[in-house]
C-alpha cells in the first residue's frame, strides 16, 4: 500500500474516532471503516481514469472504421463547376 493511501486512511480513521466521540478500544473499527472509505474513493477514481481511456480508445477505433468522408467543395470550386444537363424526359420505354 502506497504511504499517501495509508496517511490518508490513518487521518481519517482519526476523523471517525473524533467524530464519535473518542470512544476507547474502538480503533480497529475506526480504521476498517476508514480503509473501506479510502479504497471506494481509489476504486472510483481508477474507474474515472479508465472510463476515459475507453471513450479515447472507442473514439479511434470508431474513426478507423468510419469510410473517410469526402471533402466538401469550396464555394469558389462550386460556382466554377460547369452545370450538368437536366435528364431528359423523354425515356424510351422497354416494353
């Protein structure tokens, strides 16, 4: 166990024991509550930390299978495109 973790769960076991009034022999109690507490704020701060390695990661395994999107024409290349002819309305019919 790291010495901040254990800092930390000795000050705050020390917290618990204020808090309830300094009662005698309760210190195994005040420190087991106080590792749990120190160990849930560890867990959810990992589970941030890899939530958001996994949304960058979902990000490029998206963007690596998504076809590359064509690029969109300026409006000077626009207005120099040629027009096209309409279709016409006459078809001739197959049958």
């Amino acid at each position: 166990m790291s010495s901040d973790r254990e800092e930390r769960i000795k000050q705050r076991a020390y917290q618990i024991w204020e808090q309830e009034g300094r009662p005698h022999g309760a210190d195994l109690r005040h420190w087991l509550k106080a590792f749990e507490e120190v160990a849930a704020e560890h867990a959810s701060e990992h589970k941030a930390k890899d939530a958001g390695a996994a949304s960058g990661r979902a990000r490029k395994t998206r963007a690596k299978e998504e076809p590359a999107k064509p690029a969109k024409k300026s409006a000077a290349a626009t207005a120099t495109a040629k027009p096209t002819k309409p279709a016409s309305s006459k078809q001739k019919s197959l049958h």
